[in-house]
C-alpha cells in the first residue's frame, strides 16, 4: 500500500485524527510496540541516492540504541514493551521484497556510476547495502547481539526500564513485525482476564498499521510516527533525533470519523439488519485492501489519489442496504456480498472513469455560461461571479459540477427581488506559509488550465439530457471493451477471450484477498501461498473468481537463506553466503533466471518511479531448494547457526542476581559489571481452549468516556458532513473532501457572561486533544476580565484601547481559522477567548500534600476560543490527581531513599532508618563545610569583569557587514565535495535559543 499516499488520504478526509506531542501531552500507555525495521532503516542509510554517504556499524548501532530510548522515554509504557523485528516472511510477502531489493541494488549501482561520472571522490570504505536488513544476513545477527547487550544495560542500570517486561522478537523468528506484535494482542484479548481498556502504542510507518490498529477493535490505540511532510522540503530544519517531530495517530477518532462516514447507513429503516460500526470498519478494512496491499496488485486504475477509496465508500452506502449483512465476517469474506459489491463497482466503472469516460458535453446556453466562468477563474476576482437566476435545473446542475472541477465554491443567494440565483467563488485561503502558498498557485493554475483545456474542447450537443446521456453511453460501453481487451493483451501472455486464464487469475486474486484477511485477523493461514501474477484483474471480472478455493495448508516457513536467495539480486551477493554465489551468477546455474541483471519497469498508471511493476520472474520454491541442498552442507558453523530459527526473549529485572555482561562490541562498548537483567524465553499467551474475540470487548469506555488523553469529538456537541474544504494538513490545500465538524450552539457556548464565571476554576482547553488548565483571564473585544480581588463573583474589567480591540480580533480570527483549515471544525465566530495556564504537574505542600501547579509553559497555547472549552471530563488522568499529606512514616517507610531539601547539605542523598514523634531518622551523605555557591558567583561577577563591544561595531572594525559578522559568530554550514554539511561558524551565540556563550558574548540590557 503507498504508505504517504494512504496516510495523506486519511488525515485530509479526517483531519482531526494526528495530534503533535509534547512532553506533558502524552498520554499514559500500558503497552508499546516497536515495529522496529523502519527504525533500522532510518539508523544506517540515507533514502536519498548519496553515493558517498558512509556510516561505521558502531554508529549505526549506537543511532539504534538512541533512537529507542528516546522513542521509550516519550512513551514510558507501565507494563510492556515489545519490540519486533521482521523475521522470514511468508512467501506472499517475498514477491513485494524481492522487487523492493532489486530495484534498491540497480538504484544504488546506478547513483555511483553517476557520481564517479561526476568526477566526486569516493570513499574507500564499502558503502552499507540497505539489503543487508534482511533476516539471516551477517548484519542482523550482529545486530540481535547488540540489541540484547543493551536491554542488559538498560534493565539493570535505567529504573524506567526495570518495572515493565521487556521483550524482544528477532530476525531469526519468522514472520513480519507488525504481524508478531498482532499476533500477542490477538492471543492476549482472547485471555478472560483481557483488560478492554488497555492503552497501545504501536510505532511504525507502514499505513498497514492503521488497518492493524483498527481490527484490534482496542479503541485505546495509538500510532506513533515521525512528521510526515509533502511538497518541499524546509532545508534549514534540524533532522537531529531531539529536534523531531512525532505525532499520535488516535485510532479511536478514526473509529469516530469512520461513524460519521457511513453515518446515513444508522437511520432507521435504512439497513435490514442491526448497523454495526465494528463490521463497518472491518468492511473499511476489506475496502482498503482493494487499492493494493504489500502481497496483490491494487485493481486497475484504482488510486488512492485518484479518489479510489472515496468512490467505494459511495457505492458501499448504496449497496449494503440491499444486502443482508456485511462482507468482511470477521476476517472472513461473505462471497455473495463481495459479489455485489464487485458487480456495483463494475457498473460505477472506477477503473476508466476519469480516463477514457471524460469526454465533456454540454448545450449552446450551457457553453455561454461555460464562457463567463472561464473568464472568471483566469482572472481570479476576488469578488463572487453571480449568475442569471432564469438558469435552468439542468443548467443549475452543469454549474455545479464545473465548481466541483475548477474547486470553486457555490450558493444560491436571494436577490432584492427576491429571486434566488447561483453564485461562484473560490475558497478562502489560509494565511501565511507564503512559501507553499507559492507552489500551491502553481499547482493550482496548471490544474485550472487543464479543466479549462477541457471545458474548451467539450462537444456542443443541443440534445436532451436523456439522449445525450444515452449516447455517451453507448459510446463509453465500446470504448470500455476496447480498453478491457488492450489491458489483458499488453499486461498478460492471453487476450481476455481465454476464459480458463482469465478465470484463474480472477480465483488467485480472491483467494489473496481471503488469505490477507485471514493473515491480519489470524496469522498466517499458508506460508507458501503466493499471488502468482504482477496484475491484478478488472473490477468487472473479480466475479469470476468468487468460486476460488480458500481452503489454505499451513506449510512451513523459509529458512532465512532460502529467503535471502528468493529476495536479493546478484548485485547483493556478498550479503548471501559464499556457497551460494556461484548460484547467482554462473551462466549454468539452474537457477540463474532467477537473477536478471536487466529487467522492466512498468509504470502501470503510476506517477512515482518507486511506485512502478518490477517485473522480475517469480521464485518457484521447488527448484529454489533443489539448488541450494547441495550447498547447504558447505555452510561453516557459525552459517548454519544463523540459518536457524530462534525464539522470542523477555527480559526482567532482578535485584538479587548480579554479574558480568561482557561487551558486544569489544573496545567501544564496555562490560555490564553489575548486570542485574534476567532473560528468559518469551511465551506467547495460549489458545488453546478459547475462541479469538473480534470487535469490542464489555466494559470497554468510548468516546467522551474514553480513558484521559483518549480524544473524542463527543466531548462537546456537534454534527459532521462530507464537503470540499480546503482543509491544510499538510502544508498545501487539499483538494478533495473532508469530513467537516461543525460546533453546535456556538453562540451560546462563546457567551463572555458564561465565560466570565469560569475565572479561576479548571477547564479543559485544545479540543479534541483535551488537556487542563487554570482560568486566569477572559477577553472579548472590549474589555480584559479578571479574578475578583476580593473573592466576589463580579469580575475585574480593563478596557481595551483601539490596539487591544484589533489585537481581538486578530486573534479570534485566527482561532477560528485555524481550526477550520488545520482541523475542518467549524467553531462559529470567536466572541470570547479563554486565557489559561496549563496543568504542568503536582507539587508538594509544605504539609506534604499534592496538588496541581498550573503555569505558563514554552511552546503550549495559552488562549482558546471559550466555544471549545471542557468544563468537566468523565475520565481523570491519573497521575494529576490531588492527594492529601499522609503521615510521614507512611510515605517514607525505613530503607526509603529520598534526597534532602534542607539548608544544610541541600540536595544530597539520605536514607530513612526510622521514625518517632512524627520525626525520621536519617543516613544523610555529607560533604565537609559548606558548598560554594560558585556558579552563580561566576556568573554574577563575570559581567563587571569582562568588557563587551556592540556587535555593529565589531562588524564595523573589521569592515564585514553586520550580518556576516552574526552568520560567523553563529552557525556557518558549508556542503562542498559530496560530504557531510560542515559548521564552520564559532558558536558563540544562538539567536533563535536566545542564548549566548559566557564569556564571548552576552545580551544588552536592551536584549540586543
């Protein structure tokens, strides 16, 4: 599946879904799961085609271990962290790889060529073939070694890491892993005592995880990714670990979004059966499968971008009313619904529709309205385009498709006389981002003219609507054919009148459909079925395979060099044991075929080069294993180990065991000389006994009952409807339609005299992503209101002057522009806003009570519009909650360890020995005499002593501009000789930190 293209779709359609996290916005998880190869990936190579970028495997495996523990401490899991590293996959999946590898090794070979042509000098290290993250290479048995070495350090030395069970599945345990991690929450949610508000994180980048995250039926899941951008990149932000980005995907809005999508099917009388929103995202699931998946071909011409899943999504609401229940039974398909959802797709013809069915017509009175459109767009007025109000109905519905295909926005508005008539615009743009806006003009005005291209040439038939539609028609059903019989000619070896070809193309595609449900909702139902084709059929034609047998046999799994050879071409042959070389590059090798040197790549209607058919031969198993038996006895010891399965590890922390964990990497790496980790075969939870449970589990909480930091859009009310709204998610406008939520009762809602009586109590701010915060000001065009100083309920008023009252409304303006274009809520105009300081922890009273401390915190919202403000949530995040002081002996019992705030040796570790009279007895560590107060000594006196000078003069001294002069005393980067950027500025001040570097360079009282 295009994993940004599906992504994008999403987020644009549901724009609500992903939340940018900071430090005291996560939400609490009992479980977190790595999906660990994209972090592999990201840790030993560029994506980019650098020829001369070289990476050391201790620093690779060094970036490894960071980029964990950053990914543990954002999240800080309570009970589990699994982390999951493909292992052999099953044969379904080697098509996808084998074709990824090659055209990987061709790319590589390719991009040195260009360089050594481009006279760049080259490094005499061997570059890291990306290939070698692949079960059973040298690299990924070093890597197990490494990994294992630090989950040892951490468990014994990291206290974060020593109350949650560690586990580890490795590349020597078969299967993907996404697919380990779903297989543990599978078993675990088939356990009685299955908690059904169990909180996941599950980190990856595939956007089969979202499928994966929604069959869970856990509405407690989330996805933790990096920032996903589109378009151009910014070249000076920092790609460093500590300054990216992550976002949560919150499955349990896509659960609510997915609702409101299909919220017509839950009127009454509309379905014969009981609607059910967990058989609708298992329908969802089935529908997605259907614009391509890592193991079948998306169906022709059916392109997430192109508007594929929308389409389905319209014929799914027409069809499941004339049926008798849903599709997708729990990972099992109905095959008489998919018939007639198949059947319904065929007659919606969603593979040529915008292709060879967009011959444009319309009539002489329709041509002159086309006339004064045209003139409108290519000018681009800001003012609307009014049209006559005589328009007929069917003249009515011509402006309105050309507003959908120019994305202009229409209504019909009553004039003085009273008579209605259409009116044309184009849709607000948001402001700022000047420099995407740019591009998006750009892309904007080559769309426009292409519509106009075509409006243009339209054939001019003064016909009725009746006989015009019925000849195009005609003329689209002959084309159509035409168009069928050129696919199967030029994709396949038969023409489409081979019936016996065509049905067994048709049974293998179903039965891929059937076995990648059963792969996602079971496990693997065949580790050796494979879909044996690089095209898939046409829609119209899935129904000749519905009788496909889908009977599966289990099998047995590759061994990792049977795998190894199945995916990697010869030009990745030093990765593949030696004894198999000759294999794959001798001219008499019985499986030579296997490694084509050249081969195809086709397009297929695709626009993105990685996204093209490689069309390398098929691995057939039978003659695979024939060739490599009489190898396999010439593997050394350490070759055969590695071609072994293994199992999955556990990791605990025992106080009472210590030793000596020798080094993984001799010389970098040191001993564990107080190793306290115990490891310990991880067992799966068992079967046996019990049934899968598939959809929601009782006593499981939605909605705005969902656990804290779980958003829910019920939190406050409102109503949602398809439409095309521009919304910016990524930079740029989309183009296609969102669900738009609009606030109920707004006006009301956003009342001052309401807001007023919230001052000084809690609220909660940031809808939908809720998080606390105190009422310290409310504002509205007029007049600043605070607390009452002298506990009254009547607030203080400060009066805005003409500055405030602008300042006002510029701020409500972007409030509620923002939500609209970065969210697709309509929140209704901003009469009051909430000035808040956010919940930033608890804090212990003198008397030893906790209670919450509320503040100003760098970088978090501090005003909101008082129409989305939460006064109360059922939920209470529990580790904010008030606790009253318990008797000293309670809270530090004897042995306790704690560090002492006293005057006297402030700050230095203790130990409670006992207590009496309210009073502990304690071991303090001592340091003799009194501790020097040296640093802010140096600090306070530094200025009298050191003499500054004004950095314009500096500049003029040395006859530089000023900004040259603050670019060389900052950050100067360089990038010359294919290397890495060099800084070659001094560092003697960072202007965007606002910090400066003691001694070389200090602010003016003035801040300059």
């Amino acid at each position: 599946m295009g994993v940004p293209k599906f992504f994008r779709w999403m987020s644009e359609r549901y724009p609500a879904i992903s939340q940018l996290i900071a430090e005291n916005r996560i939400p609490e998880f009992d479980c977190l799961y790595l999906d660990m190869n994209g972090i592999i990936h990201n840790c030993t190579h560029k994506d980019s085609d650098d020829a001369t970028f070289r990476m050391t495997e201790e620093q690779m495996f060094i970036a490894i271990f960071n980029y964990i523990e950053h990914l543990y401490g954002k999240i800080k899991p309570k009970q589990l962290f699994f982390m999951a590293i493909d292992g052999v996959a099953p044969r379904a999946k080697m098509n996808q790889q084998r074709a990824r590898r090659f055209r990987t090794a061709l790319d590589v070979e390719n991009a040195r060529e260009k360089a050594i042509k481009e006279g760049k000098e080259m490094p005499k290290e061997e570059a890291f073939d990306s290939n070698s993250i692949t079960p059973g290479t040298e690299f990924m048995h070093k890597l197990t070694q490494q990994l294992k070495y630090f989950i040892n350090k951490k468990v014994s030395e990291d206290v974060d890491w020593q109350g949650v069970e560690i586990v580890l599945s490795g590349h020597e345990v078969p299967g993907e892993g996404e697919h380990k991690v779903m297989e543990y929450i599978r078993l675990a949610k088939a356990q009685p005592d299955y908690d059904p508000n169990v909180r996941h994180c599950l980190y990856g980048l595939d956007a089969d995880l979202i499928m994966l995250g929604l069959l869970s039926h856990d509405p407690h899941f989330c996805l933790l990714r990096e920032e996903v951008t589109f378009g151009r990149q910014s070249k000076t932000k920092s790609k460093e670990l500590e300054h990216q980005n992550f976002y949560l995907m919150h499955l349990c809005i896509v659960r609510e979004y997915l609702e409101l999508e299909f919220q017509e099917l839950k009127e009454d009388g509309v379905l014969g059966f009981e609607f059910d929103l967990e058989r609708v995202i298992d329908d969802f699931i089935l529908m997605a499968f259907f614009v391509g998946n890592d193991f079948l071909p998306n169906l022709p011409n059916l392109h997430i971008n192109e508007g594929a899943l929308a389409l389905m999504f319209k014929i799914y609401k027409t069809v499941l009313p004339k049926g008798t229940g849903y599709i997708n039974e729990g990972g099992v398909i109905n095959m008489e619904r998919l018939a007639v959802l198949s059947k319904q797709m065929a007659k919606e013809d969603v593979m040529v529709k915008g292709k060879t069915k967009g011959k444009i017509t319309m009539t002489s009175p329709q041509r002159e309205v086309w006339k004064q459109v045209k003139k409108y767009v290519t000018r681009r007025s800001d003012e609307p385009l009014n049209l006559p109000a005589a328009l007929p109905a069917a003249d009515r519905k011509f402006v309105q498709d050309l507003a959908e295909s120019l994305h202009l926005e229409w209504k019909t508005i009553e004039d003085d006389q009273g008579d209605r008539h259409m009116q044309l615009s184009f849709p607000p743009k948001l402001v700022g981002d000047d420099e995407e806006d740019d591009e998006e003009d750009e892309e904007s005005q080559l769309a426009v003219r292409r519509v106009v291209k075509q409006f243009d040439s339209a054939q001019t038939i003064d016909l009725t609507r009746a006989e015009a539609q019925a000849e195009m028609d005609r003329q689209y059903e002959e084309k159509f054919q035409e168009w069928k019989d050129k696919y199967y000619e030029g994709k396949f070896e038969w023409t489409r009148k081979n019936d016996t070809e065509l049905t067994k193309l048709c049974e293998n595609y179903v039965q891929g459909l059937q076995w990648v449900l059963f792969y996602y909702y079971r496990g693997v139902a065949s580790w050796p079925w494979f879909y044996q084709y690089h095209y898939s059929p046409m829609i119209s034609d899935v129904v000749k395979g519905l009788k496909a047998d889908v009977n599966f046999k289990l099998g047995q799994p590759f061994h990792p060099y049977e795998q190894l050879m199945g995916v990697l071409p010869d030009r990745s042959k030093k990765i593949v044991p030696a004894v198999y070389h000759d294999l794959m590059t001798n001219p008499n090798s019985p499986i030579i075929d296997f490694y084509p040197r050249d081969f195809e790549l086709d397009m297929n209607g695709k626009k993105m080069e990685w996204e093209a058919v490689v069309k390398i031969p098929f691995i057939e198993e039978g003659r695979l294993l024939a060739a490599m038996a009489p190898k396999n006895a010439l593997l050394s010891e350490d070759e055969k180990f590695r071609n072994d399965f293994g199992v999955t590890l556990k990791f605990t922390h025992d106080p009472d065991i210590s030793f000596t964990y020798p080094s993984s990497l001799v010389g970098i790496f040191p001993d564990i000389p107080n190793c306290h980790c115990v490891e310990n075969i991880f067992d799966l939870p068992t079967i046996e006994g019990l049934e899968y449970h598939v959809g929601l589990m009782e006593g499981v909480k939605l909605g705005h009952a969902a656990l804290a930091g779980f958003p829910s859009l019920a939190t406050i009310p409102y109503n949602a409807t398809l439409g095309f709204h521009s919304v910016n998610v990524f930079q740029s406008d989309s183009k296609n339609e969102s669900m738009v939520v609009t606030i109920e009762d707004s006006e009301n809602r956003t009342n001052v005299k309401t807001a007023t009586m919230k001052l000084g109590q809690r609220v909660f701010v940031g809808y939908p992503f809720l998080q606390e915060g105190k009422v310290v000001k409310v504002s509205d065009e007029l007049f600043d209101y605070f607390p009452s100083s002298d506990g009254s309920n009547q607030p203080l008023q400060q009066p805005h002057g003409p500055r405030e009252i602008e300042d006002f409304r510029k701020k409500a303006d972007r409030i509620e522009n923002n939500y609209s274009k970065r969210l697709g809520i309509i929140i209704g105009p901003v009469e009051s806003i909430t000035h808040v300081e956010i919940l930033k922890g608890l804090k212990k009273t003198d008397e030893g009570a906790s209670i919450k401390e509320y503040a100003v915190i760098p970088g978090i919202e501090t005003e909101y519009a008082t129409q989305v403000c939460v006064d109360e949530v059922l939920s209470e995040d529990q580790r904010f909650l008030e606790k009253a002081a318990v008797p000293i002996e309670e809270e530090f019992p004897p042995g306790s360890r704690a560090f002492f705030l006293g005057e006297f040796n402030f700050g230095r570790p203790l130990e409670i020995i006992s207590h009496k009279d309210n009073r502990a007895e304690i071991w303090l560590s001592t340091i003799k005499g009194k501790e020097v107060e040296f640093g802010r000594n140096i600090v306070n006196g530094h200025g009298s002593k050191t003499h500054y000078t004004p950095s314009f003069a500096v500049a003029k001294m040395l006859g530089l501009h000023p900004l040259v002069l603050s670019k060389i005393t900052s950050s100067f980067t360089i990038s010359a000789l294919g290397l890495d950027r060099l800084n070659l500025g001094l560092n003697l001040k960072f202007e965007a930190k606002k910090l400066k570097v003691l001694g070389y360079s200090q602010r003016t009282d003035k801040g300059k």
